[in-house]
C-alpha cells in the first residue's frame, strides 16, 4: 500500500501519474514525487518510528516504492550520528554533530538513493540498471546490481581513482571507462540507456533516486530527539543531495511535525564550483566548469544537473555555499580524522573545511546546532595522500633500529 500522489514538475507545476518519467514533458523541467500527505499523517507516528527495522525503509510512507518486495535488502541508512565535541573545539562551535554516512554498505550515502531507484527498475522489470559515476555511486548500483541479480553498467571517468573503478568491477558490473571528464560520461549514459532501454539511477529514474537521499535529513531530524539541526553542511555534486534534503523537510514541515528549516550550506571544491559561482551571481544560474581541477572527485561535476534547484534551496533556507581549496579541503579530512576517529574522502573534508571558514568570517554562528554530512569514506580515495604521506621504509626487528626509528622521527 502506497501513498504516492504523482510527479509534479519543479518548474512548471505540471502534474504527470508516476511512471517512468524523469523530466516534464511540457517544459524539461526537473520532476519530483508526491505524496499524499493527508493520509501519510495517520500511519507515520513518532512512537511508531522506534519499533521499525533499522534502515531507510522505516521512512516508507514517504518513499515511492509500491512493492516491497522489490526491495534489494543490504540494510542501508541508519547511520550514527556522532556527537563531535572535540572537533568543536578545534572550531569554536558549542554543538556539532557528523552524519556518518561512510559506514554504508558500499561506503557512501548512494547507497541511499540506490536502494529507492533499484527497487523502481525492478517492480518495472527492466533488464539492466547502470549509471554515471564520479565513483561512489559506482559501488552503490553495482553492489545493489549484483544482490538483484540485474546486469550493471557504469559510466565513468577513465580517469578516477583506481580503487573507484575497481569496486563496481568487483560486484560484477561492466565498467565503461570514459575519455574524458564526469559530464561526458553523464551524456554517452543517457544516450546508451535510451537507446538500450535500460535504468540508470541517476539519469532515467532520477525522480525516484534522489527520494532516497532525503532520509538523512529524517534520521537526523529523529536522532536529535525529533529537531533539525540549525545548519546543515552539505558537500555539492549534482546539486541532487541537496535538493533532496530541503523536499525532506517541506514533507516533514507539511506533515506538522517541523516549523522552520535548518540554513542549508553547500560546499564544492574552488577547482570545481559551479554551484557557488551560481549561488553569488544575480542570476542564480550555476556556471559550468569544463576542466574540474580537483582531489575531490566525486563533487567534479562541471555541469550540475540540479544546480538551479540548489541554489534556490540554499538562498530560500537563508544558507550560503562556500568553495575551499584543496589543501584546506585535505586539512579538513585530516583534522575530522585526529579529532573524531572518522575518516571521509575529500568529499567530507569540504565540509569540515567550509565550517571553519564560516566561523572565520562569522558566516555561521558559535551557538548554532550543526550537522556536518560525511558521505564517504577515506578508504576509496588513498591515493590524494600520495604526496603527503610518503611509503615508509622498513625497520629492522631489534631495539637499536626501533630506538633510531622514533628518535629520528617529526611527528606531523
Ligand atoms: C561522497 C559524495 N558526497 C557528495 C556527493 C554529491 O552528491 P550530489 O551529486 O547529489 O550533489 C557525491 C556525489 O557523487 C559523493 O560521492
Ligand atoms: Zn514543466
């Protein structure tokens, strides 16, 4: 039993049934999911939410799968959320909380909106599933893939990181290693799986992918004892983590249960950041990038497909989006690593690096409540570290070298 209404699209309004569908036919615009939310009301309680299974699909009055058995069960979300008092400290901010979201099944928050969009790909009974990857979500659809027993196809840049082309392959996708940069892949995929008739999450079942990555928003709002937090900081891509969260939080504000939103901050790399280039121009218009020139890499997306609609989040939520450089965005991961005992690839580190420059600036205040979203683990990205961490050479099994080895050491 469901409680979807339809898809309605962002820009124009325009009301379709909910089918495969991922962009206005009147308009193009982006298309978003509806619920009844009247009837929502009476079976998603705040004493009911204790006793359900802990993962996203506690959350399934407000998620668009009708089936329930199409769900690929590998036990997504429900992450913690880690109080950070030292890291606080090391930023003069009273309350900050990580989301850790690297302790997914596949290590990053896809795991999220692939679980929603895997589930749509098989009550339609399509033959194949693939996507288009700056890496993590790579791992997410192939893993997803492999447990539905569904052929996988990723697109990606040949270039990435080896372990990020590694993982799918693992899983038993085929990878299709693109020349050239993250939106080239995007444009060949959405070709080929036009053409091919496949699902690819983040292209063709879009609309019902980005329901997944709302849950975070909902855990947090449950693992603060049922508040939002004052600020959310959230690492850029697409721009689609971000959207997802503020349709989260109408739903949650229209059910009764919130009044006011938490100030949505996100944050790109300096060397590729069209959403905060668009976010400080008049026109609120991303602007794309053609050579991303950055080590976090799954935010190198040149030319954000929900840019627009991001910026538009941020500026309604009184939120502002903010791009570090790389070696404070390395910082970042470093400091959140020493100081919480959680390891983020850079993706997470933009964020941890955008906080302590709003606490410069003033941007963000001492004694607001902020959740740092931490999408993905450091384990998939060593190689940024290559420079800053150089092979160590081994040390003789006897006292006199160990004495010498730790003598000899700068500790950094
Ligand atoms: C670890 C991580 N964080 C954040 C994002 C940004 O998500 P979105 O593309 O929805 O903006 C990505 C996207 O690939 C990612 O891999
Ligand atoms: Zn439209």
């Amino acid at each position: 039993m469901g409680y979807v209404r339809g898809l309605r699209c962002r820009a124009c309004g325009a009301e379709f049934p909910a089918v495969q569908l991922a962009v206005c036919e009147s308009c193009f615009g982006p298309l978003e999911v509806t619920y009844e939310l009247s009837a929502v009301r009476d079976s998603f309680r705040r004493a009911d939410l204790a006793e359900r299974p802990r993962d996203l699909w506690r959350y399934r009055e407000l998620l668009p799968v009708l089936d329930e058995s199409a769900r690929v069960d590998l036990a997504v979300g429900c992450t913690p959320l880690r109080r950070a008092a030292d890291l606080g400290e090391a930023l003069d901010v009273r309350e900050i909380w990580v989301k850790d979201d690297t302790v997914n099944p596949t290590y990053s928050f896809k795991d999220r909106p692939v679980a929603v969009a895997v589930a749509k790909a098989r009550e339609w009974d399509l033959p194949a599933i693939g996507c288009a990857s700056t890496g993590n979500l790579a791992a997410a659809t192939a893993a997803a893939a492999a447990k539905a027993h569904l052929p996988c196809y990723v697109f990606a840049p040949a270039s990435l990181e080896p372990a990020k082309l590694l993982v799918p392959r693992i899983f038993g996708a085929t990878v299709v290693p693109i020349e050239g940069t993250y939106d080239d892949a995007n444009r060949i995929a959405l070709l080929t799986a036009d053409r091919r008739g496949w699902g690819f999450v983040n292209i063709n079942l879009r609309p019902y992918y980005a329901e997944g990555s709302k849950t975070l928003l909902f855990e947090t709002w449950e693992q603060l004892g049922f508040e939002l937090p004052d600020v959310i900081v959230v690492p850029l891509g697409s721009g689609l983590l971000l959207t997802s969260l503020e349709k989260g939080f109408r739903e949650l504000r229209e059910l009764g249960e919130v009044a006011d939103p938490p100030r949505l901050v996100g944050t790109q790399a300096a060397g590729c950041a069209p959403i905060v280039q668009g976010f400080e121009s008049p026109d609120g218009r991303p602007k794309p990038v053609r050579r991303p020139e950055t080590v976090a890499e799954s935010l190198a997306i040149g030319d954000p497909g929900s840019g627009f609609e991001a910026i538009q989040a941020m500026r309604a939520t009184r939120g502002f989006a903010d791009a570090p450089n790389d070696p404070d965005i390395l910082d970042g991961v470093r400091l959140l690593a020493r100081a919480e005992g959680v390891f983020t690839e850079p993706a997470g580190g933009t964020t941890v690096a955008t906080l302590r420059r709003a606490r410069e600036d003033g941007r963000i205040d001492r004694d607001e409540r902020v959740v740092l979203l931490i999408t993905g683990s450091g384990l998939k990205t060593p190689a940024v570290w290559r420079d800053a961490f150089q092979p160590l050479a081994p040390v003789p099994p006897n006292s006199a070298a160990v004495d010498a080895y730790l003598g000899g050491l700068h500790h950094g």
